[in-house]
C-alpha cells in the first residue's frame, strides 16, 4: 500500500471510511511544524523566562571531551538516513 501510494518511510496515510463502508487512502499533506518539538521548546523558553541563573556555560573539559569522541566521524546533514539509523 505504501508504494502504490508513494510513501516515504515517515509519510503518513490519510483515510477515510465512506458510507457504504468503502475506505479511501491517499498520503497526507505534510506539516512542516512538529507539535512535539513546538511544545518543547515553548518549555524551554518558559524555564529561561523563570530560571535565567539556571544557565551555564560547558565546561572546557566537557566540550573537549565531546570534540574528541566526533574528530573522526563524518556526515553530511543534508543527505537522508539509512534504514539502519531511522
């Protein structure tokens, strides 16, 4: 059902059941806005609001820390994940 329709691996399926119990599939328009990370960082924002001396700066030892573990690892943002890495 996902090719005939042409669905991607994250598209979703619109359906609807008629009268006479007939059901129609087709893929559904896509929304450019997540809700989930819309809602969290509205969260994000109303903690700062509340909580400005919460904030921190790394430490240098943290941020050399993360610097060493991704040297080596290449990837390019914009090319689409594997199967394995979805």
């Amino acid at each position: 059902m996902r090719k005939a329709l042409g669905l991607s691996k994250r598209d979703k399926i619109y359906y609807s059941i008629q009268l006479n119990g007939q059901v129609i599939m087709s893929k559904a328009a896509q929304s450019e806005d997540d809700p989930v990370l819309g809602q969290f960082l509205d969260f994000i924002v109303e903690d700062i609001r509340n909580n400005p001396l919460h904030i921190q700066a790394i430490s240098s030892d943290l941020f050399n820390r993360v610097q060493s573990l991704i040297t080596d690892v290449e990837f390019d943002l914009d090319s689409p994940l594997s199967d394995e890495d979805e």
